[in-house]
C-alpha cells in the first residue's frame, strides 16, 4: 500500500488524459464499477484534452461532411454485452443506428458518429454516483511528475499549478509524430526545390491547399488515409458523381498512387451473416496464448504466432463453405473437421483443402488477399490502370455477394484473432496492417468512387512497393508492377497516420514520460501490464499510479469502439483498468479513515 494516503476529508482524484472514445469508454467502465468498488466519501474526475469530450479530435464536429465513417451504422456501439469477458457488469445502450434512426447499412458521417459519441459521454457521467464528479479542462497536458508512492502532478498548458492526481490515465488516442529522417529530408529538399511535400498526417487536418489542380501529385499510401484524401481533394473541389460517372470541377489535382501492396484495401462486406457462426475461438484461444507467454525464450510471430493464426482463419473460412455451400466440397465436414485439426502443418493442411476443395476460388490463400501483386507485372502503364481496376471490381462484386459469405466468417475469425493476440502486447506492425486491410478496408461505394476517378483519369495507380526518389528538382515515383514506368511530380503526399511511438510522439507528456524511464516496445510503443494497464518500467515494473490505453500502448485494439456481439477488447481493458484504479483509490480512502 502506499506511504500516502488521502486526508479524510478530501476527495480522492483521477486525472485522465483524452476526452475522446476510450476516455470516454473508461468512465462508462468507472459508472458501471462504482456501485460495487466504491463507497468512497467522493471522487473527482478530471479530463485533460483540448477537444470537446466524448468525440476528441477524431471525431469533432468542425471537418468536412464529406468524411464517412467506415463501418455500417449497426456495427458501431460504445456499449458492452454479453460477447464482452469482463469482471463488471454488463451496460447495454444503443448502436450507433440505433440512437441515430438511421438505416443500419448507413456509413454515417463523421460528424454524426460525434454527435453519438458526446451523447453517450453525456449518458456515462450522468450514470456516475453522485460522490464522483467530473470536470473537464479545454488544453494539453504537458508532463506527469510525481514519487510512484505517492500523488502525482498533471502540468497543463497555460496552467501555472498543477492538478493533483492519485491516479493518472493516459488515453491519448492517435498521436502526431516528429517525421523519421526519410521524412526530414523529403521535407528538406521540397523546401530547397520549391515542391510540396506533405509528410503523414490525419488527412481532415491537412493543409491541402498547396496541391494545385491539374498537376501531377505522388501519394504514398492506399488505406484509410488516403480514402479521405481522394474524396477531399475530388468532391471537396466541387467535383461530383453521377452513378458510375465522375464529373470534375476542374480544381482537382492528378493522383498517381501506390503503396507497398499496390492496391486499396479490401471492400467493407456488404451482406449479413445468417446462420451458425464458426465455434471460435479454436485453435488460437486463452489457453494457446497462455502457453506463448510462458515460453521462457519468449515467442517469435512468424514461427509461433502466426502458424496458430493461419489454422484459425482456415478454420472459419471452411467451418463456413462446408456448413452452409456445401455444394462446392467433396467431403462431408464431420471428415474434413477431424483431417484439418489434425494436421500439423501447412503443407498438410494444403493438400487436405485441395482433395476437399475443388474450385480454388473457394479455398483461402492469406498470401494472396495480402498481396496480390505479388509477382505480377504489366507490360503498360495503361494495361495495368485496367488491371487494377478489373482487380477492384471483382473484389467488389464479391465482398457483396453472399455466395461467398466464407469472407464473412474470416473477419469474424480475424476479430476474434485480434482479441487474443492483444495479450501478447506488441507483436510488430505487420499484423495491424494485414488486419486492417482484409477487416477494415472502405466502404464499397468509396471504392465505387474510386474506380470512377480512375476512368475519369484523375487517379493512377503506380503499383506494388513504390518507390520514390528525389532528383533532378523533382520527386519520381515508380514500381516493379510495371516495369520501365516511372513519373514525376512537384508535390509528394504521404497518405497515412503517423506511427504512434514514444520517442517521435509531439505530444510533450508522452516524450516526458519515455525520458523518465517507462518502458518501450521495439516499435517504440508505451509497455503497459497486461492485466490493467498500469505503465511499466523499463524493468517491467508496473507504476501504482500511472495507467495507459489505446494505439500508443502495446496493449492497443482495432478501435476503442466495435461492432456488438463481438467481444471487444477495448471494452475488456475499459473494464479492467476503471476497476483497478476504483480498488486503489478505494483503498486509499479506506487508509485515510483508518
């Protein structure tokens, strides 16, 4: 227990850093905990974040209507259920369609998911004991100092005293980032030629401006982030679609795109599931991720993580194809169940999928969906501009088409993956991105949009793996996916989010907190314990006092929102960390009275 406790008549404190979704999500945890965890003769609740609470800054109100979400309507909640494991106790609401009355299959605007997100914020403190009192204070955190035994201070901006805390949660949400030195010297030499270059950054809050119409602009990037700049810099200049048919304004730049994959993110899925859904979790569960962790020489992801992965897609995929399309098996799935569990490697596993399965458009191939590029080159930049776009419209056609409701059951499978694999804490890059592109891909009108572009010629794809180079006053930009191309360029645009990392992070209190000893993974993310998300050391000490969440941490999940009924991790440390910080304050309280 502490050195310091609280004088009997004074409330006890928690500070909270980001006001946006999973702050928000900690409180409706704290609310929900309360009436079993603490009795407490009052507790005060401060919010650090510069936005309005609720929505943050991802989600606030003043961006462009024109920026969707990128879920359906009925797949987004901030409330828990059953599917949620969790020690407290279950606070169901409303979805995001729901609250709204909208169409569930509505992929609302950004600016309505901000209405709702404030909306429950409102509904988490007004669920609050009347002893627990929220105040919210409109700036930036800048450090947090303090002994691990004993109160710790929260130094604002323009604040001359800090605000005492006897617990500090960090629940800063996306971060900006220092560019890398591949970024500083792309900036350097626009700055010295007189280009543009625009380094990662969330898109809504770039200064798109300096790209001029008509001109030739390299985007590095095909996800999410690039998404929002194809509609800003095309609708937002007054463009406008008709049907299949883009009809320019004339302001829009020229974008030749590429990435490492070559090619957009794959379609949201535009169908429901109907009927049983895969036993999962099966071969990746709590007691496969028990035996990683207790491995004494640790674990590596693509030796031992991986394999586990690859089974538990499979699985989902063909638990569905034999269950519900029959048709299209050759073996009954009692037989094909017992071959496939027992086999002990891929190989095996192939060769069992090729004798059940016939037509090998029904058989999962990761490697393929990942990178479908791979090893494929076109003979013209124009052969490969229809290429790409037949490639799009076939994912399309079958992202939306219920005959193929096996890709249903992989993103079941790849939540209920991810779900896992949060225990493992940082596991490197490659997973989030590979999830994000099969599971978190655009909504398929986007991709509609973007294959009008396309014919419209305002978008070019420059292929797999571009590279750009800056010479002769320029920047160029080309890729092996068609060989002998290449094209030039007065402004580059780096069409993704910064890396969320200690070291390169802007944000003050984050850089503070890395040069005070807390503990980083080898992609730079905070070390968190596991169980609560107490902040740990570079020993792997956890601090009483400190705690932290969301995609800064090496304990981050796809989102701090989720789709119902999918256990969602987020709300699983929710949980965990409002009812370690209510049994410590709790505690401390009880010792000052004592």
């Amino acid at each position: 227990m502490s050195s310091e406790t609280l004088a009997p008549e004074a409330p006890a404190t928690l500070v909270i850093v980001g006001a946006g979704p999973r702050g928000t999500g900690l409180i409706e945890r704290i609310a929900a905990n309360a009436p079993e965890l603490y009795a407490g003769s009052g507790l005060d609740i401060h919010l650090v974040d510069p936005h309005p609470p609720g929505a943050g800054r991802i989600w606030r109100a003043a961006q462009s209507p024109l920026l969707w979400m990128n879920s359906h309507a009925e797949d987004v909640t901030m409330f828990t259920d059953e599917s949620v494991e969790m020690t407290g106790p279950v606070r169901p609401g409303p979805t995001l369609h729901e609250w709204a009355g909208i169409d569930g299959r509505t992929f609302a605007d950004r600016q309505l998911q901000g209405s709702y997100l404030r909306w429950v914020h409102e509904q988490a403190v007004a669920a609050l004991p009347p002893q627990i009192t929220v105040h919210h204070h409109p700036g930036r955190a800048l450090r947090v100092s303090g002994p691990r035994s004993g109160r710790q201070q929260v130094w604002l901006e323009g604040r001359d005293q800090p605000l005492p805390a006897d617990l500090v949660v960090l629940a800063h949400g996306h971060l900006d980032a220092e560019p890398d030195a591949e970024q500083r010297e792309l900036t350097a030499y626009a700055a010295e030629h007189g280009l543009v270059h625009l380094p990662p950054d969330f898109t809504a809050d770039s200064d798109l401006s300096a790209l001029p119409a008509g001109e030739p602009v390299l985007v590095r990037g095909l996800g999410l982030a690039f998404v929002d700049l194809m509609v800003l810099l095309t609708e937002g200049r007054g463009g406008r679609h008709e049907g299949d048919t883009y009809v320019p304004s004339g302001r829009e730049p020229v974008l030749y795109v590429g990435s490492r994959r070559g090619v957009p993110y794959h379609s949201k899925i535009g169908y429901d599931w109907t009927g049983e859904r895969p036993p999962l979790p099966r071969f990746l569960g709590p007691a496969e991720i028990d035996g990683l962790l207790a491995r004494p020489g640790g674990f590596d992801f693509r030796r031992d993580v991986w394999p586990l992965v690859e089974k538990e897609l499979g699985f989902a995929h063909y638990h569905r194809l034999f269950t519900v399309h029959a048709e299209r098996t050759a073996i009954a799935w009692t037989d094909f169940e017992e071959k496939y569990e027992a086999a002990s490697e891929g190989a095996e596993r192939e060769a069992l999928v090729a004798s059940a399965v016939p037509d090998p458009r029904d058989r999962l191939d990761l490697a393929a969906l990942d990178r479908p590029l791979d090893g494929v080159t076109y003979g013209s930049f124009a052969e490969f501009q229809e290429g790409l776009r037949g490639y799009v419209e076939d994912d399309l056609n079958r992202r939306h088409d219920a005959a193929h409701s096996t890709d249903l059951a992989v993103f079941l499978g790849l939540l209920s993956v991810y779900g896992q694999l949060v225990r493992l804490g940082d596991i490197g890059s490659w997973w989030h991105g590979f999830f994000s592109c099969l599971a978190s891909g655009p909504p398929g009108p986007r991709l509609r949009q973007l294959l009008a572009l396309s014919r419209a010629g305002v978008l070019k794809f420059v292929g797999a793996d571009m590279a750009v180079h800056a010479r002769d006053g320029v920047f160029r930009a080309s890729s092996a996916t068609v060989p002998g191309f290449s094209v030039e360029a007065r402004a580059l645009v780096e069409a993704r989010l910064p890396e969320p990392t200690l070291r390169r992070a802007l944000d003050p209190l984050l850089r503070e907190l890395h040069a005070d000893g807390a503990g980083e993974t080898p992609d730079g993310l905070l070390r968190v314990d596991r169980a609560d998300g107490r902040v740990l050391d570079r020993a792997g000490l956890p601090h009483p006092r400190r705690f932290a969440l969301g995609p800064h941490t090496d304990g981050r999940t796809p989102g701090a929102f989720t789709r119902p009924r999918t256990g969602g991790p987020a709300f699983r440390q929710n949980d965990a960390t409002a009812r370690a910080a209510l049994v410590f304050l709790r505690d401390l309280g009880a010792d000052a009275v004592g």
